[in-house]
C-alpha cells in the first residue's frame, strides 16, 4: 500500500498581476521548490503518481453556491481592469485569467487523492495544489485560496463512500473559517484548527475563531479552535496540543478518513505566520495521525510562503507518509505560558462534549480571553520598540537527511514460529562477542546448561547494538522469561551503551525499577495492580482499574502521559515489554506499538512472552509501519481511572513539562 503524490505544473500558471502587498507571498514557486524537493530527495519516485483532474460543477456545489460559481467563470474572459474590480469585493486574493482552470484542478486534485486512498489504491497521499483553499467560503474568495478544496474533499467522500466521520485537521497556521462555516452546524466532520489569533488582531481578524466556538446546535463540540495568542510557538507548543486536546478527541471520535489542511506557513521561517516550529514537526505530527482511520490520511496543501521552510515541511511529511521514521524531535522543553491558556481555555470549552476531557480544568468564571486582551495591549506597548526585531530574517539548520535502516523489523524467534513476511529472521549468535556471553552466564543464565536462554539473550543484546548502529529498525523477540531479557537490555544499555532507555511495561508482573536511578532509563508501567507511590521522576508505575483490558482508560493514558513524557524523555531506544498477563488485545497493542514508533527514530524492541505466538503477526505489522486497525467509538473512560491519571499528571507535571495543561496559577490574578 504506497503513498500518492499529487501535482499538476498547470498549476503554476497563475500569478498576481497588480501591486498588492497583502499577495504578493503567493506566488508559484511555491509549488515549484515543493515539488522539486521531493524530487531531489528520492520521494517523488517512491510515490504513487496520480493525475489531477478537473472538478466538476457538481463537485463544486458541495460547499459553493452557484452564484459563485458562475461569477468564478465568468474570470478567465474578464480584462486586467474587470478581474482587479472582480477581486476588490473580497478580502487578500486575487483573480487571473487562468485561476479559475487551477483552482478546478485543486479541487478535483484533492478528489483524486481522496478516491485513490478509499478505492485502497493507495494508503495515504499529498496534493500540491494552488490555489489553496480553507479560506474560501459557500459565496466568496478570501486569503488566496477560490474554491474549498478540502471542504469539497470532505462533502463528496461522505456522499460518493458513505462515511459516517470525516476528521479534518487543519496546521495551517491561519484559520480556516471556510472549512468551520462548512461544517459548523455537522457532526459527521470534526473541523480541528489552530491558528496564530492574538486576541483577534491577526487576520482574519474573527471573533469566531477563538475557541469558544466549539460548533452550533447538532454539531457543538465538533468545531475545535485553538487560538495562538502569541507568535514563536514551538514543537512542544504543537505536540502539547496534539497530545492533550486533538489525539483523545479524534481517537474518541473514530474517523474513517483524515484529510489535513496541510499549510506550512506555521513552521519556522514563515512571514506569515512567525512561530518557531522547525519543519520535521511535521514528520511528528503527520505520524501521529496515521493510525487513525486505518491509516487512511489525505494531506492537501494549503499555505506556506518561504520558499526555504515550506519545501522541507513537505518533504518531511511526505517522508513520513512514506512509511519511514520520524526524526528524533529537537529541544522539547514544554509548552510556554500562552500556549497552556490556550490549551486550558480549549479543553475546558470542549469538556462538555468529549469523555476524554470530562476531567479537564474548569475556566475561571471570568474569561481568561477579555482579560488576556487588556495584558496584550499592555504588553503591545512595551514591545513597541522590538517591531523591527521580529521581522528579522528567521536562520535554522536544514532538517537532516532521514536514513532508513536496510533491516525495518527483525525477529528473534524460537524454532517452529514463522518469520511472517517482510521481516528479518534474527540470529547472532555466530559473530556473538564472548565477552558479552559470559557476562550473560554469569548475571542472567544460572544454569550452565540452559543454551537455548543464552542464546536468545546474546541475539537480544546483539540486535540492540545493531538498533543503535541503525542497521535495523526495530525488533521482537520472544523470549521464556521476559523479565529477566527485560533486565538484561536495560542493564546492558546503561552500561555498555550511549542510550537513553524508555522501557513501557505492559500486565501486571513486577518489575525490577532500580535501574532507574541514573536517569538514563525511564519506566513506564501499565498494570491494575496497585503499588506504592514512587517518588522516582524516572519510575512511574500507571495503575489502571481494569489495567490495559479498558481500551479507553487505557488509551487516555497512552495520549496524556506516555506520548507526552516519551516525546520529552526523548530516548534513543524504546523497549516495549508486554507481560503473559497484560490482557491488552490487538488493535489497542497496534496503536500503543505504532505511536510508541514516533519516539527513538522507530527503534522499538518488543519483547514478549513465547507462550505468545498469535502475537507475533500483529506486533511485526505495527513495527512494519502498518496502519492499526481502528478501535471504534470509545465510551467513557472510568472515573476511578480518569482520577488516578489526572493525580499521576499533576504529581509528575513539575519535572515533565509536556504534562502540563493548565498555565501556572501565578499571573493570572483575581478571580470572582
Ligand atoms: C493571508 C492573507 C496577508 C496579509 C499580509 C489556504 C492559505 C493561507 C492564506 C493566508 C492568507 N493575509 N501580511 O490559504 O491560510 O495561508
Ligand atoms: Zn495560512
């Protein structure tokens, strides 16, 4: 199942023909450099080629009246004089005689992905497309972009294949107020947008994008607006924000596609939007959604204006898409100030219609928002003197060049399990340093005549230093004692190795923690029985009710703390241990071992009990890259769960900042 790439030189055939500053940064080597930076890095050529078409009248008048629409026709016959007329009745666009043509092709660009990715043609894909489209509305151009390109996308999936729910995520870092005006009222499309706001001062200039506006009559609480009151938004801002408000609620929604408003204009370097995420966020957050829906994910392109930025953001999704592994995610050192009241305001407003954030913290009865407006002024006028400052050129290094290992999963197996295809059947023994054996002997294999124990160890710590080498993935292995293969990785990368280990236990057998005192390993625990509270910053033991047989108590903890903390931890090495007794099925261990895939490069080492074999085929298809099946509509998680996590998350927030989901108490002042 490949990745379709979408894109039409035609349309690079328009332009602006007057002076306007407000366009001047759209311009058609925006799809140029985009295009030929997936050629340059070998990513074009491992993508599906699909043709764009045009979009019909038909397709069209999903989401856009016919007045529009023969007012828009009417462009290509119109003189220089009639289109700058033409374009004065709307905000920051502009018409050409041929972007009628292109925006047709946008259009049908992105109904070509969506019928190659539901036809099962394809996995998952990209559109390069212009004209953009979020910001188009049912009646009118606005901010570059003719017809809705995605809205349309989500219109006609549902019509031509039946879906019940559309995801829409929209990382353009303008609103898309097309798409929510769309769908405001329809709770068969979940609208998700973030965008640089300023208590209304940047444009669009909307009440209607903060993030009180969470949907109308049947469709509350399917409008997600996350307002960025402040530019320079970091990674941590962006993950912070996928992991505590998009992830539970898309995973509690259950999609059966994903379309991504895919702007770039929110990543470092961006005139518009001036945040300082780097471009391989991209790689995290596009691989954060690829096990929703089956994996079924069509990204289109929206906006994105420096011409250094915007092509490796592309790349790096499209990499992504590709199956290869994220980047380890730079300098996470957690979200700032205003980015946690935006959070705070967005899951407060949202905690009457998701389960996921029944538990989030209340707002002041005031509005932080009318309040934060009075403190922007202010600050606004100290900061009067920096204008120049902020408009500074941006530098950054240049994303390197992912290298995929030649081995994707290898498997250390006992004699009589298949190897099942596309993974590498694993045995060291033959270059096994001697050394490293007899350490084995002496610490883990007592008894001397136990060969088959050893051998398996020293497979094990071989296959670990060919991880680390980034000779291969990832691993699996099926060994007879689990505990004791868990003890011996984690002794053997303190000691001998550079690495920095997250382990994520999964069932209730105890497990050894004192390896984690020297911060170079951190352990996570799923279980349902009750321990002790540890203290530790590096040993957290996650005691669910029904341990990890509650797919959404189970799920909550993966999204809120797992995923949060690992991105912070930032370990070279993930080893995932599933105990005999875990109790967790299939598609709730596919989803763990794939999103557990964005942390490390993907180097994730499962280690499994060998009584497991019907085990083997699904945990190798998630270190594969498959897509995990999905787990269907959620109920709520339980309450007694939903307690423990939030006590886990307020106890452990001082050391790991990514938990955090509230702003400090401090500076906010007099409540009533
Ligand atoms: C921004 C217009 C320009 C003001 C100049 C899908 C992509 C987009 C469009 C932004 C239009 N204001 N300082 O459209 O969201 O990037
Ligand atoms: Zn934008």
């Amino acid at each position: 199942m490949g990745t379709a790439l979408i894109y039409d030189e035609e349309m690079t055939r328009y332009k602006l023909l007057w002076v306007d500053p407000a366009c001047k940064i759209e311009v058609p080597e925006r799809l140029t450099v985009s295009h030929e930076a997936l050629i340059k890095n070998g990513l074009a050529d491992r993508c599906v080629s699909v043709p764009v078409r045009e979009a019909t009248d038909a397709d069209i008048l999903l989401v856009h009246s016919e007045e529009y629409l023969e007012a828009v026709k009417k462009t290509p016959y119109m003189t220089l004089e009639d289109l700058k007329e033409f374009t004065l009745q709307y905000g920051d666009v502009y018409f050409h005689p041929n972007i009628y043509h292109c925006a047709k092709l946008a259009a049908g660009a992105a109904l070509q992905l969506v019928d190659s990715v539901m036809t099962g043609k394809v996995r998952n894909g990209m559109a390069l497309v212009r004209p953009p489209g979020h910001h188009s509305m049912s009646s009118a151009a606005n901010g570059f972009c003719v017809f809705n390109n995605v809205a349309i996308a989500a219109q006609y999936a549902k019509q031509k294949y039946g879906l019940k729910r559309v995801l829409i995520v929209d990382w353009d870092v303008h609103h898309g107020q097309g798409v929510q005006y769309c769908f405001e009222d329809d709770p068969s499309v979940l609208y998700f947008s973030w965008h640089r706001y300023e208590h209304q001062k940047f444009w669009p200039q909307l009440r209607e994008s903060d993030y009180d506006s969470v949907g109308k009559e049947k469709g509350a609480g399917f409008n997600i607006n996350v307002p960025w009151n402040k530019v320079g938004m970091k990674n941590s801002d962006y993950l912070s924000v996928f992991c505590h408000v998009l992830l539970p609620v898309a995973y509690e929604f259950c999609p059966d596609l994903v379309l991504v408003c895919a702007g770039f204009d929110s990543a470092i370097g961006d005139p518009e939007g001036e945040m300082c995420a780097s471009p391989d966020i991209f790689a995290h957050l596009t691989h954060l959604l690829m096990n929703l829906a089956g994996g079924k994910l069509c990204a289109v392109l929206e906006g994105g204006y420096n011409l250094t930025s915007l092509p490796q953001s592309v790349c790096q999704t499209v990499q992504t898409l590709l199956g290869d592994p994220a980047p380890r995610p730079a300098n996470l050192d957690g979200p700032c100030e205003s980015a946690l009241e935006s959070l705070h305001c967005v899951r407060s407003a949202h905690r009457q219609y998701w389960s996921c954030l029944k538990h989030a913290a209340k707002l002041p009865t005031f509005e932080i928002s009318t309040k934060r407006v009075k403190l922007a002024e202010e600050e606004e006028r100290l900061e009067k003197g920096d204008e120049e400052k902020s408009q500074e050129e941006q530098v950054w290094p240049e994303p390197p060049k992912r290298v995929t290992p030649p081995i994707r999963a290898a498997l250390v197996l006992p004699n009589g399990v298949a190897c099942p295809d596309g993974c590498e059947s694993f045995g060291a023994s033959e270059d096994a340093d001697p050394v490293i054996v007899n350490k084995l002997r002496e610490n883990f294999v007592k008894d001397a005549d136990d060969c088959h124990a050893l051998t398996t160890l020293s497979s094990l710590i071989s296959l670990v230093e060919k991880m680390e080498k980034n000779e291969i993935c990832s691993g699996l292995a099926l060994v007879c004692d689990v505990s004791m293969a868990m003890m011996c990785v984690v002794q053997h990368a303190a000691t001998a190795l550079s690495k920095r280990l997250l382990v994520v236990c999964v069932g209730d057998t105890a497990v050894p923690s004192d390896d984690t005192e020297n911060g170079k390993t951190v352990l996570v625990q799923f279980s349902s029985k009750e321990s002790e509270e540890q203290k530790c910053k590096y040993y957290i033991p996650v005691c669910l009710k029904k341990g990890c047989s509650d797919a959404s108590g189970f799920l909550q903890a993966v999204l809120g703390l797992l995923l949060p903390l690992g991105y912070e931890y930032d370990p070279s090495l993930v080893l995932l241990v599933r105990m005999p007794d875990s109790g967790v099925c299939d598609s709730v261990w596919q989803q763990l071992t794939g999103l557990l895939q964005g942390l490390a490069q993907g180097h994730t080492l499962v280690l499994m009990q060998e009584g497991e074999k019907e085990r083997v085929a699904p945990t190798a298809s998630a270190l594969l890259g498959d897509a995990a099946p999905s787990l269907g509509q959620l109920h709520s998680p339980l309450p007694e769960d939903v307690e423990v996590l939030e006590r886990l998350r307020h106890r452990l927030q001082g050391d790991w900042k990514l938990l955090q989901t509230t702003a400090p108490e401090t500076g906010r002042g007099d409540e009533h």
